[in-house]
C-alpha cells in the first residue's frame, strides 16, 4: 500500500499545469484509513500548491477516498472516474470543480 507522502508526491509529479492553467480552486482529498491525511490542494492558474489541511481552511470541494481505493488509482488499476461514479471517491462541493481534476491528474 502506498502511504500519504508516496501518493502526495505522485499527484505533485502528474500535474499537468497547461491542463489547469485557467482554474482557481482549492480541493481538499481526504485520504481515510491507515496511511490516510487530509491535504489541501490549491490549484492558481497553472500553479500547484499542496499543505496538510488545517482546519477552516476554505475549499470548493471536497475529495474523499481510502487510502487503499486511492492507490489503485495511482497504480492505474482503476479510473478516477469509474471511482466517483462507483462511490468509492466520494465528492462534496463543486463536482464541475472536481471533473476539472481528471485531466489534470490523471490523463495524457
């Protein structure tokens, strides 16, 4: 299983700035379960900024999935997509926001 760092660093290095370069959002992923965290990811037009979440910090939505259920998305063993229609990642908020992640993320 991957810990939080592991997949942190992985969704740092698959970022794609030209696929966000006209979004600003915050996205707060909520990994649960052993290896979980809560991180907030701030995307600035292109930019990337990534933090522990502090409580009360402000979001326009919120990304919840296990920690085992997000590593097999790193992994590429199944979708982000097939993951937020099946309920394993379950989205608060904005969900326009959180289509906007897909391509930023996980495609290409």
């Amino acid at each position: 299983m991957l810990a939080q760092e592991t997949i942190i660093n992985e969704l740092k290095k698959r970022f794609k700035p030209q696929a966000a370069k006209d979004i600003t959002a915050a996205y707060l992923i909520n990994i649960k379960g052993e290896n979980g965290g809560a991180w907030l990811l701030s995307i600035n037009n292109g930019e990337l900024n990534v933090t522990e979440y502090q409580e009360g910090a402000a979001y326009n939505c919120k990304l919840s999935i296990s920690a085992e259920d997000m590593a097999m998305i790193i992994e590429g063993r199944m979708s982000a997509m097939t993951a937020a229609l099946s309920g394993v990642l379950s989205v608060e908020g904005d969900l326009g926001q959180a289509m906007k992640l897909v391509p930023i993320f996980f495609e290409g």
